[in-house]
C-alpha cells in the first residue's frame, strides 16, 4: 500500500495533472490484484484471521491500493470472486 502523504512512489510529471490523492485513488473499486501470502504474514493484512500452518500460502485478493478485499485457499477462488465483483484483474511482475 502506498503513503499518500509521501509521493516518493508518485511520477512528478503525474503530479502536474493529478493530486498524489487522485492517483491514490486511480482504480480502487475498479482494479484488483492477486496476491500469493504465507499464513504467517496474514496479521498484517488480515488481523482477525485464525491460527493457521504459517507455512501455508493462500491467494489475498487487493485492491488497487492494495487494501485487501478476501482472503482465499486457491487462485482460482479469489479469481472467481474478483470476476464475480466485476473487478479489472492488473497483473503484478
């Protein structure tokens, strides 16, 4: 997720035409990722999660702005919901 207060991650020429808040923005409801996580960096994104083996990788569903939307057992689910949603699937690299 990025800092909005900090606009390091911003490009300086989108700032001419965007707020660092418009490009926090950009996308969220619209566009989400998926995102492999070991349970045991769960706390972080989802503080009410179960116990869980921390070795375990489950698929997290995000936002645009990387806030987290669900947590799923399988790529396929978390796909499937984001489909569901009627949410852009971005591709991370």
């Amino acid at each position: 997720m990025h800092d909005s207060s900090n606009p390091e991650w911003a490009d300086t020429a989108m700032l001419d035409i965007m707020s660092v808040d418009e490009l926090t923005e950009l996308g969220t409801g619209d566009v989400a990722y998926i995102k492999p996580i070991k349970a045991r960096d769960l706390k972080e994104m989802f503080p009410d999660v179960p116990p869980l083996q921390d070795n375990m990788t489950l698929y997290a569903l995000l936002n645009a702005d990387g806030t987290p939307i669900l947590l799923a057992d399988s790529r396929e689910a978390a796909v499937a919901n984001a489909f569901e949603a009627e949410l852009e699937m971005a591709a991370l690299h």
